[in-house]
C-alpha cells in the first residue's frame, strides 16, 4: 500500500476532525447532540455500510477470506487480552481495567471500517464486518468483564447475546444471506444503502472532532500514562499483529484488514463503561482522545508499512 495514499486518506480524516472541533467549540455539535449523533451512526450508517459491502457477486473464496478474518480477529483478542494483563499489573483499580481496555480494543467500526473502505474498497470493508463482528462479541463479554462483575448483567450468556445482537452484526447476517444465496437486490435499494453508509466515514469524524472539543489540551499532554496506553494501542498491537501473520503466511489481505484495524485509537466504548462501572471516566476520555489525536501520526506509518 503506497505511503502517500495512506497519509492523503488519514489528513482527510483529520480535516473533518478538524472541522468537528470548530463545531463542538461554536457549540453545533453540543453534548446532546454528539449523543444523537453517535446513535445514528451506531443504528443507521454503519450498518447500512456493512450490508452495501455484501453487494457483489457471489464468491466462495471471498467468504471464506471474511471468516478467516473472524478466525485471526478472535485469536488476537486471546492474545491482546493476555498481554494486557501483564503490562498493566501494577495500575490501581480504578485506571487498570480502563488501560487494559483501552490496548486490547480499538476503534475499529467507527474509524476503522471507513479507513478500510478509504484503502480496499468495498471489499476492505466487507472483510472489516467480520473483525467487527469478534470486536463486538469480546466487547461485551471479556471487555465488559473487566470492568465489573458479570453477574450483574445476567452473566456471560446474556451479554453475548448483546452482542450478536448490534445492529452492525445483524448488517452481517443480513448480508451474508444476500450474498449466499445471491438474493437480487434492485438498483436502488442498492443506491440508497451505499448513500446513506458513506455518511458513516465523515459523521464518525465529526463526533470525533466534537469530543476533541471538549478536553482541556493541558490535561491531555501532562499525564504519562495515556502516552503508554496510546503507545500500546497504536504501535505495539499492531506490530505484534503484523510480525505474528507476517511469520505465520496469513494472505495479505487478510493481514492488511486485521492490522488497519488494530491501528486505530481507543475505543470509544472505553468512556461508557467507565462511566457505567464508577471508574474513572475522564482518564478514559483522554485515552480516546490524545490515541485518535496521535493516531493521524502513527496510522499513516503503520498502514503504510503493509
């Protein structure tokens, strides 16, 4: 993948951002309306991405490319998972689960799923469903896990079940069985979904932007340990991804979906459950922030080396 290709997509991004700054500090994009936002992209835009991606004809290999996919995604997340708890031992309870948290999940539908799009195509994005399908299944299971007790939610069971209930993964679903058994799908229907999905790439960045807004710079660059979780999140998973495919001759497009997608910032999941499980949400709120801020550095490097 060319370097200066990679770097034109990522100072796109960043100028929508920048773009949602200015609105989140001319107060157009406010609280509120940064949480409505949010839901549109979460119940609407990227789903409808996802499902436009299963719009092409038929193929076995492509299929079996995307559960490939599925497979490395969730070997990953056993490994991440593990290497988190090593890392960030010594932390106290109330930032340790955000830190772990924070190595082992990116933001990979929100940012990751239009980058994707930015670089592969269609298909980068119909492989991308199937790492966030694993995303959203080890987001509220052992993500969730390591904020509270899952008991508390009706145990693993039911938040699996969440899980495969996203609206983005019902997309997949949907899509799969479009794809399989080659169901037509009118002009514009078709025209319609990738309308309304390519919204997802610039609303995400928007909403980035307003969160942005809304940090003290100060508070951001003065606390060490969100350099170290950025520098966990948006170098060390990646690399560890790459050398580990790299080594093992996993396709290349395979490798190129699973490390775009570890190359992304923190997740934005890491406030909310901060914030539901009474840690410490600002902590979270900067490890969101100052990781996308760096990540308009270290993804264009990290992508552009595949």
């Amino acid at each position: 993948m060319n370097f200066e290709i990679v770097l034109g997509q990522v100072l796109i991004l960043f100028i929508i951002i920048i773009v949602g700054v200015i609105a989140g500090k001319a107060g157009i994009i406010a609280d509120g309306a940064s949480k409505k936002l949010s839901e549109l992209l979460l119940y609407v835009t990227s789903p409808m991405m996802v499902l436009g991606s299963f719009f092409f004809e038929y193929s076995a290999e492509k299929l079996m490319n995307g559960l490939l996919v599925l497979l490395v995604a969730i070997g990953f997340y056993f490994i991440s998972i593990f290497i988190s708890s090593i890392l960030f031992k010594g932390f106290n309870e109330k930032v340790k689960p955000i830190m772990r948290f924070s190595a082992v999940f990116s933001n990979a539908g929100f940012m990751g799923l239009p980058m994707m799009k930015a670089l592969f195509g269609s298909e980068g994005v119909f492989l991308g469903s199937f790492y966030v399908v694993a995303f959203n299944i080890f987001v509220w299971t052992f993500g969730y896990a390591m904020y509270g007790n899952t008991k508390e939610s009706g145990g693993m069971g039911r938040l699996l079940k969440k899980a495969l209930l996203n609206p983005s993964v019902i997309a997949v679903y949907a899509g799969v069985v479009i794809f399989i058994f080659r169901i037509p799908v009118p002009d514009a229907v078709k025209s319609a979904v990738d309308y309304i999905g390519d919204m997802t790439m610039p609303l995400s960045m928007l909403i980035i932007g307003a969160l942005i807004s809304t940090a003290e710079l100060k508070s951001l660059v003065n606390d060490i340990r969100i350099y170290y979780v950025s520098a966990v999140r948006l170098i060390v998973m990646p690399l560890l991804a790459y050398g580990i495919l790299y080594l093992t001759g996993v396709p290349e497009m395979i490798l190129s979906i699973v490390v775009t997608a570890l190359a992304m910032p923190v997740a934005a999941t890491t406030t909310i459950f901060a914030d539901l499980f009474d840690k410490d949400a600002v902590f979270a709120s900067k490890a969101v922030t100052l990781s996308t801020i760096l990540s308009i550095i270290t993804a264009p490097l990290i992508v552009g080396m595949l």
